[in-house]
C-alpha cells in the first residue's frame, strides 16, 4: 500500500528522487510547472521537444509516453509525462486521465525500481483543466500498485504571495 503525502515543496529545488510533470504531445512548454522545469533544469527539453517532432512527423499517438531524462550526475530525475495533445489558459479540459494513469504508473515504477522518492504537482489538475478528486484515484492506485509513497507537491506559501 502506497500513499499520496501532500506538501508544500517547489519542485525545482527537489535534489533527490523522481519528479513527474505533464507535458502536451506538441513539443512545447511554454508556462506552468512545465516552464518552471525547464528554466531550471534546461536539459529536459531538447529530448522532449525532439521526441515530439518525430511522432508527430509519423503520425504517432504518443498520449501516455514518458520521455525520462537524469539532471547531471545526480540521482535526480525530470520524466516528462505527455499527458495532453493540446495545451491552452481557457478553461477548456486538455489533459488526459488515461495518460496520466499511464505516465503516473511509469514514474511509480521507475522510483519503485531506483529506491528513490517521486514528487508530482496535482497533475493534469492547473491548465490540464481535470479536477483533483478524480485524478487523486489514479494516483493512488499507482502507489498502491507499486507499494511507493507518492508526494503530491503544492507551492509554498511564500511563493503564492509573489
């Protein structure tokens, strides 16, 4: 049995384990977690952005793939979930729970395998435009699946009132 273990933790300054985000299938990451990731560990979006182009240029469904990359030599790890097609500040539902079961699965398994923490926003739940009690359910059934505690990451406090 796993646990979903809220905290307040800014994901860029995690120094150990497996962080998970979603990304859109189009090969950007323009704003939101994703643009805070990348301006910090700028080495995630070459893979993620190539990855995309070639499935695209072939016509492939890439919904659900993980694209991992490691930080430096560290045991750090930024998996890019590609969790939606589109993206848009509109309100409008972009994310996909049968992706985000996907990718949530692949990241508990691979932090499973490494002995290692994963940490993940409410994923699919910001511009992905899902709600959090249902992708909640699927969360917890991969940290139930893969016997891992899975720490859901809100911003801290003092980061809200910038």
């Amino acid at each position: 049995m796993g646990k979903l273990i809220e905290i307040e933790q800014d994901l860029t300054k995690i120094q150990q384990g497996v962080i998970l985000h979603g990304c859109n299938t189009k090969g950007v990451m323009g704003f939101g977690q994703s643009l805070a990731l990348r301006s910090a560990f700028p080495m995630i979006f070459p893979p993620y952005r190539s990855y995309c182009q070639i499935a695209n240029k072939m016509g492939r469904n890439i919904l659900g793939r993980v694209v991992e990359v490691q930080i430096e030599d560290k045991d750090l790890y930024v998996l890019n979930g590609l969790t939606q097609k589109d993206y848009g500040v509109d309100g409008k539902v972009y994310a996909d729970i049968n992706a985000i079961e996907r990718v949530v699965n692949h990241a508990a398994d691979f932090a499973s395998f490494l002995k290692i923490p994963l940490y993940m926003t409410k994923i699919g739940c910001g511009f992905g435009g899902l709600k959090w009690e249902d992708v909640s359910k699927v969360v917890q059934a991969a940290a139930d699946k893969h016997g891992i505690d899975i720490h859901i990451c809100n911003k801290p406090k003092t980061e809200l009132l910038d």
